[in-house]
C-alpha cells in the first residue's frame, strides 16, 4: 500500500514545506537534519505496509496467520508418526516395546496388529511423512534373543508433515462459508480431517433410509419363531436375539440419527483397517454406539469405512521417438497416468463422483519425453469416459499396448 512512499519522496514533501529562503541544497544543514528524519519515516512506512499485510488473512505469512487462525477456533494440523505393519519371525516371538532401524529412521513396537490380519503395530519415532518410505528388512538396535527376521510389510496409518500454510489459509475462509457446530456436516469434515492419516471425508446422513422402520416390526409368525427359539439358545445370543426383537417389537428402532463416514488416507489412497478403527474410536465407538463417547453428539450412530479402490486398466496405442519404446518408458507411462489419477483423488470429497476422462489420459501421456502421438485409448476395455461410484477412488491397475 506504501511501495509508492520512499525515502525521496518523504525527503522532497518536508524539504517542500521549508521556506526557500533557506538553504535546503544536499548537504546544507537543513538537508542533513532532514534527510536521516526521511530515512525513519521510511522504516515507519514499510512497518505499516507489513502490519497491513499480516493483519489480512489473505495475505498473512504463517506466523500471522496462525494467529488469525486462532480466532476462529483453526489450528495448524501437527506432524503425526507413521503407523505400520510389522512382520516378526518366529510368529509367536514378543517384541511390544522393542526399536528397529531402518536406514535413518527408527521404529518402535506399540503393540499387536488390532485389524485381525496378524503382526504387530510399528510406529516411525520420526514425525511425517518419510516414515511412510521404506518398507522392508528392520534391523534390531538392541539384541533380541530369538529373532530370525523383522520387516515392515504394510503403511496402516501414514505420517503426515505439518498443515501447509496454503492449506490453512483455504481451511480459515472456509471457516466463513460453513460454521461447524454440533454435529452438522461442516463439524463432522473438520474433526474427521483432523485425525492423523486421514486424508478427506464424505459424510452421509440417514445412509440406511433405504430401510423402512415398518419392516423391522414382527409379525406374528416372527413372534412365534421368537418364542420357540430363545430358550434354545446360548445365553449370550439369546440375549443379543431378545434386545433386537424386543427393540423391533416396541418400534424403538429407526433410520434416523445414522452417519456414514467414508474416508481415505492422507496419502490418497484406501483407508486400512487401523485408520478405519483409529477413526471409529474416536467419533463413536462401537461399544458406546450413539452414546456420545466419542466426538459425534449423542444420538447420532457413526459408521466409518472407507473408499473403494477401482482399478484402471488403460490400453492405448502409442507412437514412439527413434529410440524409445514400451520397455525403457512404461514406468514414466505409469507414473504420468498416476499423477492424474492422484489429482482427482485429491478431489474425490469435493465431488458426487469421480470421472476419468480419456482426453486428460492421453495429455499426460503426450507430455511423457519420447512419445510422438496416442491414439486409441480404452480404460477398461471402454473408449468412453469411465464415471465411477459416490464412494470409489481411482487406482492404476495397469497400462497395456
């Protein structure tokens, strides 16, 4: 706002102001106590211009911005440590609390894979997202008497850098547009994208309204098989089997206060089931359902799954420089048809539904060094733009010639 005020021009308005009977040449002693007066006002004017400038969340540098932030309750997402599978030889070995090396990164066991799929919860000591690249052989840092092997095999929950300052600032004008309060949809986005790993969220109200309450009451042959049946039974099903036919019978169930969370990871990509878990925990967790023992407001029963991978296969025909050729360009091939891919997951949330679109593949794939033309490009075996479900994400599943 002050770019125009400089040091001449300060120096030329108070010079003017001197009568010009005065002496007022440079080096006069009027221009010598004038001209270091100009040379603070000038400071005093570029303070004001940065004042101005951190004071507007539009163009406030991070730090200031923080503090903007901050009164709209927003506050920069923290770095959060990757989460991974850990495969430990003999199977039957315990190494809960034990650290492994893998090249500058350091790992430790916080416990049992809790997803059913066998292994061991490994946490990267180091915060963001290069604990999310290397997978492999881990070496002990102290002996462990009876290991054979240890090697990371799966990302379950992937570490995240600190919030961008660009993201922040979109998140603070979003803070205007939509008040997040009390469980509404605006509340639900906030929280969920603030868990670590969690990348972007869909919510669905009512996701089971296809179910009429109507259906769920018994008839008499439903009481009858009922009455006949529960006194056969294990305790513990029985008692399962008589709280739901007891809620059917007294009309007590409904569609209403149901939540579908549909999430992926913060790299992208499908959800795993720890970040699923991670996730259910702490918006309602199963055990307390609609209780209010999580982040979901009392009453609201939260389902949490995540996206469906739908794998892409891409068929083109492609003309090739003199010297290249499928063998030594399929990997930058694949690599330019996932960074597309990529870029529409990033946008999966903000849209119904995804739509791969042939023309973009063949952009990328043009922009590839080394291809002269593409033609006839197929995505699963279509020449037609591919419209994928509310709730898929693209993945490449291969490109063939």
């Amino acid at each position: 706002m002050y770019e125009n005020v400089t040091y001449e021009s300060i120096l030329e308005r108070m010079l003017a102001r001197v009568p010009d009977k005065f002496d007022k040449r440079e080096g006069s002693v009027i221009w010598d106590t004038h001209s270091p007066t100009a040379i603070e006002f000038q400071i005093l004017y570029i303070e004001l211009d940065t004042i101005l400038k951190e004071a507007y969340g539009d163009t406030a540098s991070r730090e200031f911005l923080i503090l903007r932030c901050r009164e709209r309750g927003i506050y920069p997402n923290a770095a959060s440590h990757a989460v991974l599978r850990g495969v430990f030889t003999p199977g039957d070995i315990d190494v809960t609390g034990r650290r492994f090396n893998v090249g500058d990164l350091n790992y430790v066991v916080i416990g049992k894979a809790k997803d059913g799929k066998g292994g061991y919860e490994v946490q990267c000591e180091t915060v963001g997202s290069m604990g999310n690249q290397f997978l492999g052989a881990m070496i002990p840092i102290e002996y462990i008497k009876g290991l054979q092997k240890a090697e990371l095999t799966e990302i379950l929950i992937p570490g995240e850098d600190e919030e961008e300052t660009e993201n922040l600032r979109q998140r603070y004008f979003a803070s205007f547009d939509e008040t997040a309060f009390g469980g509404n949809r605006a509340d639900y986005l906030k929280k969920v994208d603030e868990i670590p790993g969690v990348g972007r969220t869909k919510v669905a109200r009512v996701w089971n309204g296809d179910i009429s309450p109507a259906d769920m009451i018994p008839l008499a042959t439903v009481r009858t098989w009922y009455e006949t049946v529960v006194g056969t039974l294990d305790q513990e099903v029985a008692q399962w089997l008589t709280a739901v036919y007891t809620a059917a019978a007294e009309k007590k169930l409904t569609t209403g206060g149901t939540v579908l969370l549909t999430i992926i990871n913060s790299e992208f990509g499908v959800a795993s089931e720890a970040l699923i878990q991670r996730v259910q925990e702490a918006i309602d967790p199963e055990e307390n359902a609609g209780n209010g023992y999580g982040i979901a407001p009392i009453g609201h029963v939260v389902k949490v799954v995540s996206a469906v991978a739908k794998p892409l296969t891409v068929k083109t025909l492609l003309t090739f420089e003199a010297g290249y050729g499928w063998d030594n360009l399929r990997n930058m091939l694949e690599a330019a048809i996932d960074g597309y891919l990529l870029e529409l997951r990033k946008e999966w949330a903000d849209v119904s539904c995804l739509t791969v679109r042939i023309s973009q593949i063949e952009n990328r794939l043009l922009g590839v060094p080394g291809i002269v033309d593409v033609q006839n490009t197929f995505v699963n075996g279509s020449e037609n733009n591919l419209i994928l479900g509310e709730y898929e994400i693209p993945v490449l599943g291969g490109i063939e010639e």
